[in-house]
C-alpha cells in the first residue's frame, strides 16, 4: 500500500480535527453521518463539508451515500491519525520505505531525527477476511460497532505488550519502542526472514536455537502460533530474532498443544525441506526407542516444565487486558477457520446497524474529555478499556 506521508505536510489543523471526529463517530457508526461529524468536530468558522472533501481528495475517508450521507475512515486516514500522533510525541520523525507486507500489516522503515531507523507496523486486521468474519462469526453479529479499526487497534496492543515482556525475559525479539492506535513502533531487525534464506553454515545449531526458543516460551507460559519462517528473522552473524506476536496465546487454551505441536511441526519441516535435517515426522510417532542417533527429538507439550518467572503477570499489567485477548483469540481462531474458504482480500465493510451509543452521549463524552483539544493525541484510548467493553456480547 502507498503510504505518502507528504500528505500529512499539507494538512490543516482543522483537516485533522474533522479526521479525528471521524474517527470518534466510528466508535458508534460504521459510516459517520456528515451532519453528525459537523457537530462532533464543531470547526470555529464552520466548513466541515469543505474539509471533508479535502480528506476525500486525499483518501483519508471514504464516501458513502448509500443510506445516508456519511463517511469511514480508510486505512490511510487512521495511518494518518497514528502517525501524526507519534511524529507529535517525538517518536520518530519521518517515514521511508516498506519493509514488508504481511498477511495482515504493512511494515515501513522510520526515521527519528538524530538518523536512527525504526521499523513502524501497521495492523490490517480485516484486510483478507472481512468477509467471513462479518458473515460467520457470532460474538459480532450483532455489534454494529465491529470493525477493523478497533481490531487492528487491539492486535497492535497486544504484539507491544508481548514484545515489551518478551525482551524483558531476554527473549531475541525487537525492542517495543512505542504503540499508538493500530501502529507498533520497534527496532530496525538487520537481518532477513528464514524464508529467504538458502544456506546456512550451520542449520543443525541453529535449528536446535529455534526449537529452544518454542520451548522456552511454553515455560514462560506462552505459545508463538504463527512460529514460521517468515516470522523468525536471521542475521549475517546468525542471530535469530522472532517477530509477529499478535495471535500469541497462553499455555492454558485449550487448543494449546495443538497450537505447540504445529509451531514445533512449522521448523521441522521447513528445516528438512530446506536444510536437509532428519527428524521423526510425526509427534505421536516419536517415542524413545525409534529415535535414530542423530536425530532431533521432537518437543511434547506435557514434558514442559513451567518457569518460576510466567509472563502472565508482565502481560496482567501491560494494559492489554484479559477481555482483549478472549476478543482476539476469538477473532484469531475464527480466522483461520473461515481463510480456507474465502476469497475475498479486498477490505470490506461492515454492515450498518443500530449505533451502541447514542450520539448526543458520544458527543457528551467528547468534549467532557475534551478529546478534540489536544491536536490528534490518541481520543479513542484516552477512556481506557470501556472503549473495548462496546464490543461484549
Ligand atoms: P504480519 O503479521 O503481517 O505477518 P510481520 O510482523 O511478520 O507481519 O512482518 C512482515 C514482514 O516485515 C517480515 O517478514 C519482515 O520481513 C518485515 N519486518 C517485520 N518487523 C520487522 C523489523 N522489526 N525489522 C525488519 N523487518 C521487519
Ligand atoms: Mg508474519
């Protein structure tokens, strides 16, 4: 996705004033009514409309006038909101090229003033399964409210606070530097994912290192989920760094061996495919007696003993709260179920429905916090978790 911060230079305070009002109307409506964000961004001189259309020309809202005439943040728009806000906080000060692309984030390189690079994430949740996740899933059947801000929103929460107590353990992930709406701020990784790399001189020692690092993060209680080799990034020194925590669960889920098993099952393969190595195929198949030599034991899920120090406390305290993550675990798991048959990458939009708050409460509430005074600091956050609690069934 193009992301041409140039934009931002061009912008008013008052298109980032009628921006973040969309935005706030977004906690209740899918599209925003325009009258409705006329009142919320209560411009001095008037002209939201002239505004609106500006942020139209630019791709920061999208039109719809379908039912009413009303407007949606795009991707664009609430990158636009995030970034501003850490541009604001002195976080970084520029932005360069993209990195990556990943299922469900974009990544780009930022720059802070002093010449430091940073790697900036930014969460796409939706982006290729909106479809199905508007179709099947119950928990969101009846919430007007859903959509692919506060989920992205959410998954950004969650890969910081993982990432801030993983590297406290002393597991090789990057530093978590800053997190704003659907954006992680970390550090640069200077290496490449597994995936692309051909040779190893080593692979055995640094299969065994991978291995190492699943198994340890089940004794800190804790299951990667998405542990690949796209999300293990490798140095020119062989260092290995593990990245992409949002779909991480606790030891205690249910599907937790499951999940272990196939993450362990991931390296197996990618390390006998690529590298050569043998192993025994299957978990259940690996009992001690047929274990050749120089063959690597496959881990088990019972065998694992717990760490004194759980990341289960870090992680109680990091703001990333035990509703959010049954949130998106339910999103994560309904996920995977509905990708294999679905089609559909394009980002789509929710249906409309009856709002969960009523506007003149939401307007209330905008100017009793004084959300809009502040230039675009992070208004959906500053009410903590009752921004998520919309969302319970
Ligand atoms: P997704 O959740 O969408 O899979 P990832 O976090 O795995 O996103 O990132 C996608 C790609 O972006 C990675 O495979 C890697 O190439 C690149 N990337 C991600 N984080 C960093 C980082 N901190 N430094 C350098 N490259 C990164
Ligand atoms: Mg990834």
């Amino acid at each position: 996705m193009k992301l041409d911060v140039n934009v931002l230079r061009y912008l008013s305070k008052d298109d980032f004033r009628v921006l973040t009002a969309v935005e706030m109307g977004m906690r209740n409506h899918e599209i925003v009514p325009a009258e409705l964000i006329g009142r919320i961004a209560s411009l001095k001189h008037g002209g939201t409309y002239k505004v609106l259309k500006n942020l139209l020309k630019h791709k920061l809202v999208h039109h719809d006038s379908s039912k009413y005439d009303g407007f949606r943040l795009t991707y664009l728009g609430y990158d636009f909101l995030a970034i501003k806000t850490l541009v604001n906080r002195g976080v970084f000060s520029s932005v360069g090229r993209q990195l990556g692309v990943g299922k469900e984030s974009d990544i780009f390189e930022v720059a802070k003033e002093d010449g430091t690079v940073l790697a900036m994430k930014l969460h796409r949740l939706g982006r290729t399964s909106f479809r199905a996740v508007k179709s099947k899933r119950d928990y969101l059947k009846h919430r007007s409210s859903f959509n692919w801000l506060y989920l992205s929103r959410l998954a950004a929460l969650k890969e910081f606070a993982f990432m801030k107590a993983l590297e406290e353990h002393g597991f090789p992930v990057p530093n978590a530097v800053d997190c704003n709406r659907h954006c992680v701020i970390m550090s640069l990784v200077d290496g490449y994912p597994l995936v692309q790399v051909k040779k190893l001189p080593n692979p055995d020692i640094i299969f065994e290192t991978i291995i190492g690092l699943v198994v340890r993060l089940a004794e800190h209680g804790l299951i990667h989920c998405d542990f690949n080799e796209f999300n293990i990034m490798i140095d020119d020194n062989e260092k290995v760094t593990l990245i992409d925590f949002p779909q991480m669960v606790s030891v205690s889920h249910r599907n937790a061996e499951m999940y272990f098993d196939r993450d362990v099952g991931c390296i197996f393969k990618f390390f006998h495919k690529r590298f050569g190595l043998s192993f025994q195929e299957n978990a259940d198949d690996s009992n001690d007696s047929d274990v050749e030599p120089d063959e690597v034991c496959w881990p088990r899920f019972t065998d694992i003993k717990k760490a004194t120090d759980s990341l289960d406390v870090d992680l109680a305290a990091s703001g990333f709260t035990r509703h959010d993550q049954v949130a998106m675990e339910r999103f994560i798991e309904g996920n995977q179920e509905d990708l294999s048959d679905n089609e559909e990458t394009d980002e789509e939009e929710p249906d409309e429905g009856e709002p969960d708050l009523p506007d003149e409460a939401n307007i209330k509430r905008i100017e009793s916090l004084n959300l809009l005074e502040e230039d675009v600091d992070n208004p959906v956050d500053k009410d903590g978790p009752s921004d998520g609690s919309q969302f319970e069934q």
